[in-house]
C-alpha cells in the first residue's frame, strides 16, 4: 500500500458534522423517552442508562464543536 496517496485532513465541514450528530442524538433521546412508558422496569432502566451515555456524547460533542469552531477562526493551524 502507498500511503502518500491518502487524502489530506479536510476539516471544513465537522463543525457541521458535529452539530448534525447532536441533533440526531437528540432526536434519540426523545423517541427512547417516548417508548419508556411502554417499557419494562429493566427496559427502562437499560433506556435511561444510554440516554445517560448519549447526554455524555453530546456534551462531548459540543466541545468539539467549540474547538473546531476555534481552529477555523484561526486557520487551522
């Protein structure tokens, strides 16, 4: 394999990239906490255990934002 050929890092778009995977993990925690009133105790509890995990990634994500948000001011440098 040659891997001079591998494509540069574009960056252009993860601020983008970033806020549409928010959103869409938004969007699923609120279908999950529309099915809780029809779950099990333990589905329930296995829903608000990933929607737990998902608020983690979100907050995660949102800090990437602001960092990539950050580095397109500046250029990326």
């Amino acid at each position: 394999m040659n891997h001079q050929n591998s494509k540069p890092d574009d960056r252009s778009d993860n601020v983008e990239k970033l806020q549409d995977m928010v959103q869409n993990t938004i969007e699923n925690i609120e279908e999950s906490q529309e099915t809780m009133s029809f779950a099990s105790a333990e589905e329930r509890q296995r829903i608000e255990d990933k929607n737990r995990r998902r608020q983690d990634s979100i907050d995660a994500m949102r800090s990437e934002i602001k960092d990539e948000a950050s580095d397109r001011e500046n250029g990326y440098k």
